[in-house]
C-alpha cells in the first residue's frame, strides 16, 4: 500500500536518508522513495533473493531472520525506527543474507538502486548525501560488531577456553 505525498516527504525527512539534505532535496528525493505497509508476520524479502531495494523502517519493527520456516530458524536482530535494512545489498547486488519479517504492523520507506542513480546527472548532491547516510549506517554496525567480538573473544579468554 502507498501512502499520500505529504506523509511520505515528512517521514523521508524524520528518516536517516534525509538527514543531511535540505528541504528542496528531501522533496525531490521523496519523488523517488515510496512508503509501504506491512501485517505482523508478513516477509518482506527472503534470504537468498537479489533485490535493488534499500529499506527504512519508519513505525513498527522488522525482524532479521535465518533459515526462516525450518528447524534451524534464527532471529539475528530487530530493526527499529530508523533503521536500514538491505544496505550492502542495495549498494552492490549481492543476495539477501536473511529474510526480514514485520515483527509488528510495520511501514517501511523503499529506494530502489536505479532511482537512485537517476540522480547522477542532475542531484549528484543528493546522491552523495544519501550514499553518506547508508555508509554512516554500515560504520555504525560493523563497530559494533567488532566491539561484540572483542568481548566475545575477552570472555572465551577469561573462561579459559570452556564456554
């Protein structure tokens, strides 16, 4: 489902994607973005698919799950307010490492990749700013995922190997 114009430019501009831009380029790139809604357990996307399409979560939550419907079905994190989802995969084209879940009724923004790059010729400002806000992002988890392992590795250490 898509929603109006005025809801989908006020939530592009509460959103990380935006931060950076000023209003006249958050409007334009609101043309490019669309807004969906999603039903509790409802798949988003499933591991193992190639997509072009960078997601923001804008209410609601969105779960990152392995081996979805099997035995060894994981959740690895929930992705909250703000959050991206698809970022690597929407900068390079590699498949989806997980399915993403709405884990609550949920809206999401959409950027597909070659909306994005119709903004080369005449926004490369905006691409740009965009493209800082996704690299922001992907910094910010791979601190943290090194910061996680460096505990792991300090308290494997600590236990002396027995865990």
């Amino acid at each position: 489902m898509t929603t109006s114009a005025p809801s989908l430019y006020e939530a592009l501009r509460a959103s990380p994607l935006a931060g950076e831009l000023t209003p006249d380029q958050a409007a334009v790139l609101a043309r490019l973005v669309t807004s969906l809604t999603f039903q509790r357990k409802q798949v988003l996307a499933s591991e193992g698919v190639t997509d072009n399409r960078l997601l923001v979560v804008v209410e609601g939550q969105l779960a990152v799950v392995k081996h979805i419907g099997t035995p060894d079905e994981t959740l690895l994190t929930t992705l909250n307010p703000g959050d991206f989802a698809h970022e690597l995969g929407f900068l390079d084209g590699t498949a989806r490492y997980a399915s993403l879940v709405a884990a609550s009724d949920t809206r999401v923004l959409v950027l597909e990749r070659e909306k994005l790059e119709s903004l080369i010729e005449a926004h490369p400002h905006i691409m740009y700013r965009v493209m800082c806000a996704i690299v922001r992002t992907v910094h910010r988890i791979q601190t943290r995922l090194s910061m996680q392992a460096n505990e792991l590795t300090n308290y494997i250490v600590k236990q002396h190997g027995r865990y």
